[in-house]
C-alpha cells in the first residue's frame, strides 16, 4: 500500500521528475547561500526604517560633530526599543509616502523576533521567495487547470536569476512577487467559484498587494481589463468584482490621503526616475529584449571566458525567440479566457511604465525590480510552452518526432540557463541592481588599511549607513551628511564640498563620497586649501586622500 501511494505520488513528474526535482532544489539552496554579498544604499535605508529612526534625525544628530566612530551609525541600522511600530510608518509616510509600509512593518517584527543584523533581515526576502513557489503552482493551476504544469511552474521560479536575485536583498520586491501571485490566483478563483467568501478574499489579496508596493495599482487595473474582457456585460461576477476593488481601494484610503499630502514630496524622491531620457523605437526594441530574458537568464555584467561568453549567448538567443514563441502558442492553444489573463499582466505593466517614458521622457521602464507583473505574465508563458514538451506521459510515437525532441531541449536549456545563471548570482559578492554601492567593500578596505585613518565626507545618508557598516572600530567619520528624502539640509550644500579644519592625531585622511555632482567636483578641483589625490574615480566610485600639514 506504502509502495503504490509513493508511485501514485511520483506518477505527475514522468521521465522528467529529476528535472524538476533539480531545479526545486537548486532554487533553495540558491536562496539561502552567500548572504554576505554587498550590504548597500537601498537596503541601508531598510534598515533605518525598522529602527525607528528618520533620515532627518541622522543627519540632525551627525552634523557639525566631532569625528565619529562607525558605532555612531550602527543604532540606525538596528531596532531601538525606545522606537514603536508606528514610528517606523510615520516615517516612510513623512519622508517616503511612495514606499507603502506592508514590507516595512512585516521585517520589523520579523526583525524584532530574530535579530536586526543585516543577514537576518535578508532572510526575511528569502522566507518570501520560498512562499512565492507554492503561489506560482497556485496560479498555474488556476490558470491551465494541470497539477503538471504547476509543478513547472515552480520549477521556472525557482532557478529565475531575477527571483534569486531579489530573494536575498532587504527590500520588498520579493513580497510583491509574493502578492502579485496570490491576488491574481484569488481572482481566478474567484471567477471560477463565484461564492462571496472567493471575493472577499480577492478583495483582501488585493489590499495587501496595494500596501505593498504603489505600482500594485497597474496590476489592479490590468485585472479589470481582464474581467472586463472575458465578462463583456454587466454580470453578477463582474458586479462583485467593482465592488471587491472599491473594498480594496477604502482599505487603502489611509495611505491615499498620505500621499495626497505628500505629493511635493513624492516628486522630490522620485524625481530621479522622471528625468528626459527620450528612447527612440531601437532602444525600446533593445529594452523589451532585456526585459524578456531577464526573469530567465542573467549573466549581468560580469566578464567571463569565451567559451562560457558564447554559452550565454546562446541561452539569451534561445529565450528571447522561447518567449515570443510561447506567447504565440498560449493565444493559439488555449482559451480566451487563459491567453488574456497572461496578455493583460504583460501590456497593461509594460504599456503604464513605458508611453510615460517615451512621451514624458524618463527611466520607470527601465527599472527591472518595477516589471515585476511583467516577469509573471513572462513566467506563466514560459511555463505553458514548457509544459507542451516535458510532457509527464507522452506516446512512443510522439517521443521520437524530431520536433519535440528538439522542444525538450530548448526547454531543458531554459532551466539550464536559470541554474547556471544563478549560480554566477551566488558567487559574484554584486550585482547590477547593486549600482549604488557596488564598489564599497573595496573603497572600505583602502581606510582601514591605515592606522589611524580619518574619512571627512558630505555623502547621503545611506551611502554613510552603508559605507560605515565596512569600516574597522579605529576608524572615524567627519561628516555632513546630504538628506535623499528629508528637507534638513541645505539643497546648495550638494554642490560644495565639505573640506572642513583637519584635527590632529590622524595617519591617513580621506574624502568620500561616491556620487558627486559635476559642480562639487569642479569646486574640489578648484579648492587651494588642501593637496587632494584621487584614489577611486568613477561614478559610485570617488575616494579621495587629503594632504595636510595637520596630518600626522
């Protein structure tokens, strides 16, 4: 009896039960090795959130002080007991109203409960992204009604380089991944049951999935297109639907009135996503081709050897023809009903992120971590065209055609290019989300090879969070640290740099700051009361080691 449940159990994977075994497996282990990889700007302000603390309250505390050791910035990346819940919302609605707080409150208490150190908090993203697996096979089954195809699906997700990637960082991608999947299974489900309970539970999904992330209202238009698509009149479903959205959009009334009231600040931290970049047809047609391989293969912007360099290649050849072909064969085989959903999470993301681009001028469609409905339309396709070719049971006859023999293939290689792509992720210590600060460690580790060092720097405060996060205890920091979303310092400020008195005792001084203005460097360049050599130059990469007689 034991042996037949365990075949029975086993009988949906076929021939190719090792396969996706490998995957599921290999996308474990993924997400929960290497957590020490680059601790950066983005993250560093996850953690000043959980603390409790505001950036104006840093740079409050850290301006105009005598040097400091790293420990001084060590309390904004840690709970303070003396901080509630509540201040941790008060100040993303104060100085960051674009950030919804779900991801913010729910790493708190996790924080609060097992530890604030930054791998902790990472691993908050790597519980997400386990969850994301079952939620994946959820919405495959709801969509494509095949246990087999789920069990893909997870598969696919599991060795996604742009899951791996996100599964280990402190931020709240990966909890939109999590509920851009749930809501839209509720939908489905919804749909097809037609019970109340069904809708307020979508209705529900939905509210979560709005407090995530702000750009959750795209998904919840790219749902009412949907419903509206396959309902066509005025039914009992569809009339359920608006009113499950408007329960949706009351819940989320608090935070409509926070941004409401926070609108000039809004502009202020987003004003770098805004900024013209006018594309022209060639480079939206380059981009699109980016971001339809990304959730399949990444090698990011490492330099490998040559016959690995063409191996890639070949894998990004081979997904980017595998997506448009899947796309093709979900509107040629299946229902309405099963190709729109797809269709509709794909267009209605893709079309609100890049017509503002190209008629506005900007950057919001070229931001990966923002495609994220984008990459599940991508992964559903994906999933349905791999699911024609590895096949649990399929007739001998068929299994010797020379076209599905080289379907399994290509599909093999799309799984293959995941896993190896992954496992680049896991050993390179950054990555291209990593812009910001990639080069931090190696900056960190030229000041503190001297004895006694000195850094004077005028940096934003989460460049200073993170930088200090890398520097020895006999260090210290002279700083005037720059606000991203506060008003407490002087906008002018950015342009001049900070060269204030030198004090005595010091081996080495150093001059940091990873991302000056082109007005800052010619005032430094222009400055005659210290002798300063570059040591770093480039964008996120400028260090600098100031020459004085104070220095001894």
């Amino acid at each position: 009896m034991q042996k037949r449940d365990s075949l029975r159990w086993w009988a949906p994977f076929g021939q190719w039960r090792w396969l996706i075994g490998l995957c599921l497996v290999a996308g474990l282990i993924f997400r929960c090795v290497t957590l020490d990889h680059v601790y950066w700007y983005d993250e560093a302000f996850t953690s000043l959130r959980i603390s409790g603390y505001t950036e104006a309250e840093v740079v409050q505390a850290l301006t105009a002080q005598p040097p400091v050791a790293p420990a001084a910035f060590e309390k904004y990346r840690q709970i303070n007991p003396n901080r509630e819940l509540s201040d941790t919302v008060s100040g993303l609605a104060e100085e960051e109203p674009q950030h919804t707080p779900l991801y913010y409150v729910l790493v708190r208490v996790w924080a609060s409960l097992f530890g604030d150190s930054v791998a902790t908090i990472r691993s908050f993203s790597i519980a997400l992204s386990i969850l994301a697996l079952p939620c994946m096979a959820w919405l495959c089954w709801e969509l494509y009604r095949s246990t087999w195809t789920s069990w893909l699906g997870m598969a696919l997700l599991a060795v996604s380089p742009f899951q791996i990637i996100y599964a280990q960082e402190a931020r709240p991608t990966v909890l939109w991944v999590v509920m851009t999947l749930v809501s839209s299974a509720t939908l489905l489900r919804a749909l097809r049951v037609k019970t109340t309970t069904s809708w307020l539970l979508y209705a529900f999904t939905m509210t979560l999935n709005l407090y995530t992330f702000l750009f959750s209202a795209i998904v919840a238009i790219a749902h009412a297109v949907y419903v509206l698509g396959v309902q066509r009149r005025w039914t009992v479903s569809l009339e359920r639907f608006v009113i499950a959205l408007l329960i949706s959009l009351i819940a989320f009334g608090p935070w409509l009135f926070v941004l409401a009231t926070k609108t000039s600040q809004v502009d202020t931290v987003t004003s770098w996503v805004t900024v013209e970049n006018q594309f022209s047809l060639f480079e939206l047609i380059k981009l699109w081709s980016y971001h339809s391989r990304i959730p399949f293969v990444d090698r990011g912007e490492l330099t490998l050897p040559p016959g690995l360099w063409h191996l890639f290649m070949l894998f990004q050849v081979v997904v980017r023809l595998s997506v448009i072909y899947a796309l093709y064969i979900l509107w040629r085989r299946t229902s309405f009903r099963t190709w729109f959903f797809v269709f509709t999470l794909i267009a209605v993301p893709a079309l609100a992120l890049t017509l503002p681009d190209l008629v506005l001028g900007g950057l919001r469609s070229t931001i990966p971590r923002y495609q994220v409905p984008v990459y599940v339309g991508f992964g559903l396709a994906m999933t349905f065209l791999l699911s024609r070719y590895l096949t649990p049971t399929a007739p001998e006859a068929k299994k010797n055609r020379w076209p599905d023999r080289c379907g399994q293939a290509v599909a093999v290689l799309v799984l293959l290019a995941g896993i190896l792509s992954s496992i680049l992720i896991i050993q390179s210590p950054t990555w291209w989300h990593k812009v910001h600060n990639s080069s931090l460690p190696r900056l960190a580790e030229i000041v503190n090879q001297s004895e006694q060092p000195l850094v004077v720097s005028d940096a934003e405060v989460g460049d200073l969070l993170a930088f200090s996060y890398y520097l020895e205890p006999n260090v210290r920091l002279l700083v005037r640290p720059q606000c991203y979303a506060c008003q407490n310092s002087d906008r002018d400020l950015v342009n001049t740099p900070y060269l204030p008195p030198i004090p005595d005792g010091f081996s080495d001084v150093y001059l940091f700051n990873p991302r000056p203005l082109a007005p800052w460097l010619e005032q430094l360049d222009q400055q005659t009361t210290y002798e300063i050599e570059t040591l770093s130059e480039g964008f996120n990469n400028w260090l600098w080691r100031i020459q004085t007689d104070s220095v001894r």
